[in-house]
C-alpha cells in the first residue's frame, strides 16, 4: 500500500464492492482491533482525515492473517 494513498486509491479499492458491506478500519498491528469509521471527513491543508468512531472488538484473526500482522 503506497504511504501517500489518495482518495482514487480509496475509490478504485472500494468501487467494485457491494455498497451493502460495511466498513471497518483495522487499526495497529501489535494490539489489533476493528474500529467503526466516523462519518465525518475533513479536508485540511490537502489531506482528507476520515474519523474514527469507536471501537468493534478484536480484528478476526483471518483478517490480521491477510494484512499480515504478527
């Protein structure tokens, strides 16, 4: 994944997706869990921030397996 990702890599990555699933953001390798994704997006200094909207519970350990977290 390029460290400067943009919103038409978010876009193409999503674009073909059931627009049903929901989203959650996996969030730090060493202590995996899943987050909700706020509905805010703010655009500041050209960069979108997207919020996070509180804690799921663990991130399913198939999915750490994929992104290939230890």
């Amino acid at each position: 994944m390029p460290q400067h990702f943009t919103v038409a890599h978010l876009i193409a990555q999503l674009q073909n997706l059931d627009p049903n699933l929901q989203v959650r953001l996996a969030v730090n390798p060493d202590f995996s869990f899943a987050h909700y994704v706020g509905a805010d997006v703010i655009v500041h200094n050209g960069t979108a921030y997207i919020g996070e909207d509180g804690q799921e519970g663990y991130l399913p350990a198939a999915v750490r397996d994929e992104l290939a977290w230890p």
